[in-house]
C-alpha cells in the first residue's frame, strides 16, 4: 500500500464559545462556511493531510465546545495535543480577556513543548471590532506565540495560520523526526510514539479521565 | 445562551421575520424555565430540547414541557458542574460489557472514552440527527420513559454498530469519529424496541449492584417516582384546566402568528407532533398506561 503520510499529529482549537472555532475548522478542511454554526457539544475532530516542506503531514484537528461547563471534559484533550490554537472573537473584548485564562489551563494540562498559536478570528467584521490588532500582537508577544487575524468568511490567513503552527510542531520534534526516519521507511505516529514515550515514564493518564 | 439560540438548528426555508419570532419564543421558553428555577444552569444543548418542543408543540405547552423535563428528566444535567453528567454517561460502558465485552474491550483499548455520546444524553438525540421525524419519535419514547433510557438508548445504538466498530481501527479519533456520525439509515424502530427490552433485562439497579464505579446519585432517576405518582393522580381534565386559569404571569402572553404557525406545522410533520402532544397529554394522567404500551 502506498504510504499516504510521513507523520501524524494533533492539534486543539480551544477558545469562548461563539468565536468561531469550527468555523475556522471547516474553512480549513472542508473549503466550507456557515455563517450559523451550531454548538459543538464536547469535542469533534476532522482530518487533513497536508505538504509541509515536502512532509506528507497529516493533521487531526481536535475542535472543542467553548462554555465553562464543558471544560472538564475538553482539558482531557489538552495532554493529547502537540500544537493548540488559542482562538478569540476581534468583535469581543471579553473573548479577548479570557485568552488569559485559556493560556494558563494549556499550562497546567498541555504537555511541555506544546506549540500555541493566537487567532484574532472574524476579522471581516471589521465595523464590529473591538479589540486592535495591535492588542493582539502585543498578547501574542507576552506570551511568545505567533498572532494571526483570521477570518474564517473570507478565508482570509486560514491556510496560512494552519500551516504555520505545523511548522511549529514539526520544527520542535524535528530531532525526533530525523532519528526515526533514519531507522524507519515506516509512516511515523508522533502522536503515538509520544505517548508510548509517556507511559514508559509512568505518568499515564489517571483513571479519573473522561476521554 | 442568546448565541447558542441565534445559530440554533431551526428548520431550513424560513423566511428571516419566521426564524427571529422562533428565535425569540425559544428565548422567551429558556429563560422562564431558568427564572422559575434559580438552581437550574444552562447548557450548550438545551436549546436543542427547547427547540423541538416549541416546534412541534408551540410557545405554551412547550414551555411546561421544557419546565418539567428540566426538573426531571433533565435535571443530572442542569447542575452548576458536569458531575453529575458525567455520573449519567458512566452507565453506557458497563451496560454495553454486559451484553457484549469484545465490544467492551475493543473500546477500551480505543481511549474513546464516552463524550461521543454526550450530545446524544443532553439533547436526546435533537444536536445530532438531522430528520426532524425521527427525533420526535425518539422525544416520544423518552417521554414516556425512565430518565435514564436515553443511556440504554446510546448502549444500545452502540452494540447494533458492533460489526462496523470492531472492524474500524482502533484508535481514539477513528471510533469517536464512526460513532458520532449516525447513520441516515439507522434502524430506529429497531432500536427502540430492543432499547425497551434491554431496560427491562438491565434495570438501573441492577446495573448499580453490579460495577463499584463511584457516582453521584442521579437526580432525575429518584425524582422519576415521585413524578409518576404525582402525574397518576392528576386528573384528566388537567391540561384544559390549566389552558383555562394561565399558570403563571411570568410566561409572556404572545400574539399566535399564523404564517410561524403554518409553517412550523408544514415542517414537523403532523403524525410526529400528534403523538407527542398525545404521549403528554397521556403522561399527565396515566403514565403507567403509557408505559404497559412500549
């Protein structure tokens, strides 16, 4: 059988609710746009393959529900992550001030060496903006990330910001990778082979786990 | 709440002026509900019940649907946290071991874990199937039913897909992916009926002697009773006394708008909403009639 990747892994939109997380999502793998999305309720995944300086790369995008309440269950998907895309709304302030406090749960839950990535998302909306660009900039520095504005209606840095923030995470298991790829023709599973790495730690994931 | 309401799933061919007097009944609905019961919380996912009540049985009665469900059928999921959600869903892997553990195994060693079937618990099915006739059917069953049969329900679906789950790889993403998306095609009078027989062989406490898993006490399981005993003393004539002296002043007294009415009457179809207005009305009397006929 043909291999129809070099590598997998996992990436995480997290973010308030409404700002357009799935959106972005289906733009990215589906070419698609609905204005009305309906609720994610506890999370959903979709897939993509793409080339990334000649690496078939294949992507798992794992989209999140955004109320609180939900988020007992969604952190329990942070440790499985390489790459998270911090997600917030141009048109809400408050969005905006909870990155904070989503930066500080990928923290405490997302593996170390976990890449981030800030999206300003519905940037076309710009007679409703409420938070500057420059606002987003100057998170993103604090923080040491990359910022992107998105819109997921335009299409407009989709392709670019998905692309970017695999990058990110191929640039950080680039040693890894090469090791690997000199004792294998096989596809490799990043994802997998960090978890292999993680039980052989014995730091698997505790019973209490909801996913 | 209010956003959850604007990009809700409402039926497709509405004119704008349709869609934001739904918009704004659905509204109207959720908020007397959260305003008659302070300890109740909102969840992504309540508008979904909401939304097929006030579709197929209008502003009024859907609301006193919608407000005792919340108290009752719906309550494990209303609380300030999920615990108690999460308490509900950790029925469905030992109910789906005692009638098959390969399957069991086999989803065990997938880490899929049980959140493929949240939106299933918390909506009744209404996030996630598209065909407005087999939600209502499946809204029918479930009320007249025990609180927790939508978990016998989401075992059950699961344990008729055993073929296609065991032959999917085994992995996270590849069975929550096959077994969140349902297919158009499904069975549901067959689920249905083996779902009924599968409770009765299972009973909640049967199940509760069986696996030591620490829970917390379902709400809406050890209200069921009380709610059986006390709608088997209502009269029969209770619905048309209550339409005659208005329940509360709270609920706003809107102005039927005919063209939403045909509309919504045009969509849901006419059998699905008779027989659900028929199974509340019989509800309110005779719920063990009700439950003698599934």
């Amino acid at each position: 059988m043909a291999k129809q990747y070099d590598v997998l892994f996992r990436l995480l939109l997290i973010g308030d609710s409404g700002v357009g997380k799935t959106c972005l999502l289906c733009r990215f793998t589906d070419n698609e746009f609905h204005p009305s999305h309906i609720s994610t309720i506890g999370v959903d995944f979709k897939m993509k393959t793409i080339d990334v300086d000649g690496i078939k790369v294949r992507i798992q995008i794992w989209d999140t529900a955004g109320q609180e309440r939900y988020q007992t269950i969604t952190k329990q998907y942070y440790r499985r992550a390489q790459g998270i895309f911090l997600v917030y709304d141009i048109t809400s302030e408050r969005s905006y001030q909870h990155i904070m406090k989503w930066a500080s749960d990928v923290d405490e839950y997302a593996p170390d060496g976990v890449q981030k990535i800030l999206i300003g998302n519905k940037a076309d909306e710009e007679h409703k903006r409420q938070v500057g660009k420059h606002q987003g900039m100057k998170l993103a520095e604090e923080y040491g990330m990359d910022f992107y504005e998105t819109s997921a209606c335009t299409n407009y840095n989709i392709k670019e910001s998905f692309t970017r923030l695999t990058e990110l995470v191929l640039m950080a298991h680039r040693k890894e990778l090469d090791g690997l790829r000199l004792a294998s023709n096989d596809e490799l599973n990043l994802a997998e082979l960090e978890e292999d790495g993680r039980k052989a730690d014995g730091t698997a994931n505790s019973k209490s786990c909801w996913c | 709440m209010f956003s959850d309401v604007s990009r809700s799933d409402l039926p497709l061919g509405m004119t704008d002026v349709e869609r934001s007097v739904l918009q704004e009944q659905l509204i109207d609905m959720i908020l007397y509900v959260l305003h008659a019961h302070p300890e109740l919380h909102y969840y992504q996912g309540f508008h979904d019940v909401a939304v097929t009540l006030l579709l197929t049985v209008g502003l009024r009665l859907g609301t006193a649907m919608l407000q005792t469900l919340s108290t009752h059928h719906l309550r494990d999921f209303m609380d300030p946290t999920m615990e108690r959600t999460r308490s509900v869903l950790s029925y469905l892997m030992p109910l789906i071991q005692s009638e098959c553990p390969a399957l069991h195994d086999f989803l065990l060693r997938s880490e899929v874990g049980c959140i493929f079937a949240l939106s299933w618990l918390i909506t009744w099915y209404g996030h996630v199937l598209s065909d407005f006739h087999q939600v209502l059917r499946l809204y029918d069953f479930f009320l007249a039913s025990h609180p927790l049969m939508p978990v016998y329900c989401a075992a059950q679906m699961v344990l008729m897909r055993e073929r296609e789950v065991l032959q999917c790889d085994c992995d996270m993403a590849s069975v929550h992916q096959l077994l969140s998306r349902i297919p158009s095609n499904f069975p549901y009078e067959t689920l249905i009926s083996r779902t009924h027989s599968f409770f009765q062989r299972r009973p909640p406490s049967q199940l509760e002697r069986q696996t030591s898993l620490q829970r917390l006490k379902s709400i809406s399981a050890a209200s069921f009773r009380s709610l059986q005993i006390s709608s088997a003393q209502q009269r029969p004539d209770s619905v048309l006394r209550q339409q005659v002296a208005p329940p509360s002043d709270v609920l706003p007294a809107r102005s039927p708008n005919t063209l939403v009415k045909l509309a919504v009457w045009g969509i849901s179809a006419s059998l699905g909403a008779a027989a659900l207005a028929v199974t509340q009305t019989a509800l309110e009397w005779g719920p063990d009639l009700l439950l003698g006929l599934f």
